[in-house]
C-alpha cells in the first residue's frame, strides 16, 4: 500500500510537471495544434514511451497560461502489453505566469481531468511499468531546490470518473479503485484549510472486497515543511466481501498528519463503525515508506457475536441459555503486517467468562487463525442444546448434537487456551489445558488435560469433516477419578463409591453423536477399586436363591442393602456401537465374578452373564449359615447383569440354577442305574 501512495504522488507529480513543458512549448510555438509530432517526439526522446494526442490542443495567453488537451494517451513499457501506461478523455491546466516568473510563485487556477485511466503494473520479476519515469532522487531528496521552496496557490483540483489499477504479479494482488471523483477548493503552501470531497467504487484482489466509499474531510499543506494534514476525516460507505451481504461503514477522526518529507503519519483517535461493531483506536506514528506496519490499542464496544454470525451467513446455535453468545467485549493492542492483525494485551469477556491472552487474525488466504488465551470460568451448559421440554417424546429426550461441518471445513487455527474452572452440567474440570489445530477440514483438540473430581482427565479428540461423512475418534484417559462425585454428576444418583481408571480409544463417522455412537468401533479397559455399589446386596440376593431354590423362608436382609468390592477390571472391544467383553474380573470381599457379555453404548444398556465362586472363608460369614457356606463354595454361582448402566439389576440366574439343577440329578440318576448294571 505504501508503493501505491508514493506511486499516486509520483504521478500526480509527473502530470503536473507534463502540463507545465507542455505549456511553456505551447506558448512558444502559439499553434499547438501544429506541433503534436514535436510534442509526442520529446516525450519519446524523454521517456521511450508513444505520446499519442487524438484530440485537440487550446491554449490560452496572458495574464494565465491555460492549456487544455483532448483525448491522450502514454504508452507502456516494454514486455507490459500493449494497453497504455494512462490516458485520459480530457484534462485542462492553468496558471499565472507573472507570479511564477517575479516571485517563484505557482498560481494555479483550476486543474481538471476527465476520464484518467491509470495502469500500474509489477510483474513477476519485481520490475514495474513505472519505474524508468521517475528520478532516482525524490522531490523530498531535493530539498533545496527552488521547487521545493516555492509557494504554490491552486484554485481547484478536480478529477472526474478516473480508474486506478495496481496489479502485483509478484505479490499475487490487485487493486481497482473504479469511478473516482475527487474534488478539492483551494490549496494554498502556506498551511490554509482546503475542503476535500471525493467518492469511488473499490476492488481489491485475492481479498475479494469491493464497495463503494465517501469522503469528506479538510486539508492543508505547507510547502517546504512537506507537511499535509487532514482534519475532521469523515469516511462512509458500503462494503461487499467482509460478510455475507454488504456492510455499511463509517470511519471518523479528528485528524491525520502526512510527512511527506520523511514518510510519516500521525493521527488523532479513530472511531470505526462496522459488522454492528464500534471500534475505538488510537494509532501510533508510523512510516509507509515500504510495508504500512501501524500498531494501535484497540477497543471494540460490546456487541452480539450472533449478530455477527448472522451477517456471515452462519445460523446461531441453539442454546439452552438463549442469552449466551449475545454480549463480547474486546481491547488490545494491535499491530498490522503483510500476513495478520498481531493482537497482544488481549482481554475478551464473552458474556461472564474473561479471557486474556494473544491473538492472530490472518489477512491471507494461506493464514491460520492463532491463540494463547487464558480464561477464568466458564458454564459450558449455557452452550450446548436446549433441554428437552417436560411431556414431550421419549424419543427426543437424547437430542443428537451436529458436528459443525460447515464450521469447522473452512477453519485454519492453532492455539491453545487454559480455564481455571469448566462446568459442564454437574461435571466440573478443573485447570483445563487444551490445544487446538485445525486445518484443510481436520480439526485435532491435543493436548487436552484437567482435573475431574480428585483424579484427572486427558484426551486427543479428533474431527475430520474434509469428506462427505464427518467422521470422530476420541483416545482418552482417567486416572484416580472420584466415582461417588462422577456418578453424582453424570446421572444424579449416589450409588457408587469407589475410584475410576479407564482408557477409551474409539471412533466413528455420522452426521451427528448418534450416528457415530452407532458407528464406534475400537476398544476400551476400566478398573474400579476400593467402593460400593449400593442399592443391590450380592451376598443376600445368593441366600435369597438357595431358599427360594430349596423352599425355604428367605433370609433377614441387612440394610442398607449394598456390596463392596476391592477391584472391579474390564477390557473391550467395541464394533458398531456394541461392546463386547469376556474377561470382566471383580473381586467382593466374599467372592469372585468373572464373565462377559455386551454394552449397547447408543442404549446405555448392559446384558452380563457372570460366574460367582464364594471364597471358603467369607468375612461375611457372620450373615450366613455354615450350611449356606457349604453350600456355596461346592458351587459356581451364574450370575445376571442387565438393565440401564446408571442403575443395572444384579441377580442370580434362577434360570440357570435349576438348568444345573435338572441336570445334576440327571447325571446322578444315569450314574446309579450304570452302577446298578455293573454290580
């Protein structure tokens, strides 16, 4: 952008320099009209380049030397193509020549051009279609010539309907400013206020913005000093490629100070309104020499990221509180490069949680979104699907969440973010450490680790939606986690007492969590040790079978009914949404369990079949009788798991007890008629 300013300059200044030869020629040979051939062979001798002048030349004499041209054209450089370098329909210059002669000073009363067709050109080289028309020594390098002395008086400038293009083969960019009209009063050296107004249509590629922009604003330029000042800067319009439809904008400052002697600006405070945002900033000098880098604090006033959403064309999430997402505050400093918007200091608050950190935002194609942030609290309930409402279907009770394909497919990020406190529901994390990388439609959350109800939590989570099925695969691991709370938590029951270890390493494809629970395949190990599980009381659900078996009054229960055990260990492995497992261990202070069976993770049903052996000297044997024991330790006992896995049913299988039963007495009947033949 700094190339384009100074290249605007230089132009403005060669045109002004082209008018005044082709005036002081004019006046010489009075005809001009006689002498095109002369005029366009200078500038060829001059420059390499064709002056082609179609249409005709006036002049007018004393006391003003006014020239007005038709029709012209400068051709290009060599190896730029064949269209002009810049032309215009029709330009008109005047100035008295008195002042410049006695006092060395410029008195210009009007400057026009109509129809300015401007083409810059870089090519892939770096070598540009300009470059062999301007001196190697700068107006501001040649600070002690008469021009730079002497004091300039226009009456007016005004540029109608002109196209400036700049397009940058080397830099893969293009700028089309498009129906710009530019009109300024009269512009005096000695520091005088001018009023400006101008207007044009923009386009600026690869970044696919375009619009249409207002100007108005005052300006002065003192000579010798090469100071230009703008004051009360008024910038309006409309902007298309930001959003989803054009945005309005406005921008408002007090001021802006150019140096043009030594390439700096300055300015007063801005005040950018845009996408529903009011941004305060204040800029810091900066030179635009060569690359533009300002930097600036930023503050952008509150405002609703759904609001924002909605201008992308992105439907907000629904919400189970319809006040999330709706209020975002945002300060820090900034700073602009080639690549991104370099944000340090950041501070956010996104409704009650604050964030501090920094931040990147790409200004390419090719750029990835980057972040450090840390928060302080956040309800991520607040965020998730909305409950369903009392009386509705069973079936909607579990509402299938979406995975964001469309959100995720174009985002490039890298960061990481920590949040002292995370609640999920009941589920409360603590210390959340969580990085993210996402790119090309994959997103991985790695590394992912918290505190969880005394133990701790860690995790790779990975999202893959760059095919048709959006497909999930989790690896994750608890340690040490409290059950009594996580049970608490997760299902409202007080139940469970014990600790947790488990590894998961699933995955699975869908549209939603449904259709991936129906998908997951992989497996799984779980281990729980030192608790209860109450409710069911194993030891006297046995008892209860031998009396029923044996008809017998049932025994007296102990209550609270619950059964203890020192491990409980598992592995699994799961295919389409089923886990399968044949080696579960647990071990009871009275007995061990060893079996298999299945879980039905989309259900959250279980279905064990389990093999009880009574140990020979239960420390429960003060709740049984030396027949019971006897009884139990000749024996392996089945056992039936099933039911919902938050409150499964432990029980005995009758069914399988009078199988072996029959089955016994059978074999004992066929044994005593085969000795019977024997004997």
């Amino acid at each position: 952008m700094a190339r384009v300013i100074k290249i605007l300059l230089w132009v403005v200044g060669g045109f002004v320099t082209l008018f005044v030869v082709a005036a002081v020629a004019l006046y010489v040979f009075f005809d001009a009209n006689d002498f095109r051939e002369e005029i366009s062979g200078s500038v060829k001798n001059r420059t390499g380049r064709d002056l082609v002048i179609e249409g005709d030349i006036s002049l007018d004499l004393f006391p003003w030397l006014a020239v007005s041209v038709g029709k012209s054209s400068l051709g290009n450089a060599p190896g730029f193509g064949d269209d002009p370098l810049a032309s215009f329909d029709k330009a008109s210059f005047s100035i008295r020549l008195l002042p410049v002669i006695l006092r060395q000073e410029v008195v210009v009363g009007a400057a026009d051009i109509e129809g300015l067709r401007l083409n810059l050109v870089v090519n892939d080289r770096g070598s540009s279609n300009w470059s062999d028309l301007i001196s190697e020594d700068s107006p501001a390098e040649a600070g002690d010539s008469e021009a730079a002395t002497a004091n300039v008086d226009i009456n007016s400038i005004e540029i109608i309907d002109a196209v400036l293009r700049y397009t940058d083969h080397e830099a893969g960019e293009s700028i089309t400013l498009d129906g710009l009209n530019l009109k300024v009063g009269r512009l005096k050296s000695d520091g005088s206020d001018v009023p400006l107004s101008a207007s044009l249509s923009f386009d600026v590629q690869p970044a696919g913005l375009s619009g249409e922009i207002d100007v108005d604003t005052t300006l002065a330029f003192t000579a010798g000093t090469g100071v230009l000042q703008l004051s009360k800067l008024s910038v309006g319009g409309s902007v298309a490629g930001v959003a989803s439809i054009p945005t309005k904008m406005s921008l408002n400052t007090d001021g802006i100070t150019v140096s043009t002697n030594d390439y700096q600006v300055t300015s007063e405070p801005f005040d950018l309104t845009i996408l529903d945002m009011r941004i305060a900033a204040t800029v810091q000098p900066f030179s635009y020499e060569d690359e533009i880098t300002p930097k600036a604090s930023i503050a952008i006033d509150a405002f609703s990221p759904r609001t924002v959403m909605r201008l992308f064309d992105v439907d907000p999430p629904l919400t189970a509180d319809p006040g999330a997402l709706s209020r975002m505050i945002v300060d820090a400093n900034a700073q602009l490069t080639t690549a991104a918007i370099e944000m340090t200091d950041v501070v956010i608050k996104l409704d009650d949680t604050n964030f501090k950190g920094t931040l990147s935002v790409p200004r390419v194609e090719t750029g990835f979104y980057r972040f450090d942030l840390v928060g302080d609290s956040i309800q991520l309930a607040r965020y998730m699907e909305p409950a369903v409402e009392p009386g509705q279907a069973a079936a909607a009770e579990v509402v299938p969440v979406e995975i964001p394909a469309d959100m995720i497919r174009p985002l490039n990020a890298r960061g990481k973010f920590k949040i002292a406190s995370a609640s999920l529901g009941n589920i409360v994390f603590e210390n959340v450490d969580v990085g993210i990388n996402s790119g090309n439609g994959k997103m991985r959350i790695f590394p992912v680790t918290a505190g969880l109800f005394g133990g701790s939590y860690s995790g790779d989570v990975r999202i893959d939606v760059s095919g048709r099925t959006p497909s999930l695969s989790l690896n994750e691991k608890v340690v040490d986690v409290d059950l009594a709370r996580l049970v608490r938590a997760m299902f409202e029951q007080d139940n469970v007492t014990g600790t947790i270890n488990g590894t998961f390493a699933l995955s699975g494809s869908g549209a939603d969590t449904s259709a991936i629970q129906r998908d997951l395949s992989g497996n799984l190990s779980l281990e729980l040790k030192d608790g209860t599980y109450e409710g069911v009381d194993v030891w006297y659900e046995l008892r209860r079978a031998r009396a029923l078996l044996k008809g017998e009054a049932a025994p007296t229960p102990v209550l609270p009914a619950k059964t203890a055990f020192s491990s409980v260990r598992m592995t699994g492995v799961v295919a389409e949404g089923v886990m399968h497992s044949d080696d579960l261990f647990a071990e009871l202070p009275f007995m061990q369990l060893t079996g298999g069976g299945r879980v039905d993770i989309p259900t959250a049903t279980i279905d064990y079949n389990m093999s009880a052996r009574v140990f020979e000297k239960p420390e429960l044997v003060q709740v049984a009788t030396p027949e019971e024991i006897a009884a139990f330790t000749k024996i392996t006992i089945p056992l039936k798991i099933t039911g919902p896995l938050a409150s499964p049913s432990i029980k005995p299988d009758l069914e399988a007890l009078l199988r072996k039963r029959v089955e016994d007495e059978v074999k004992n009947q066929l044994k005593d008629k085969l000795k019977d033949l024997f004997d």
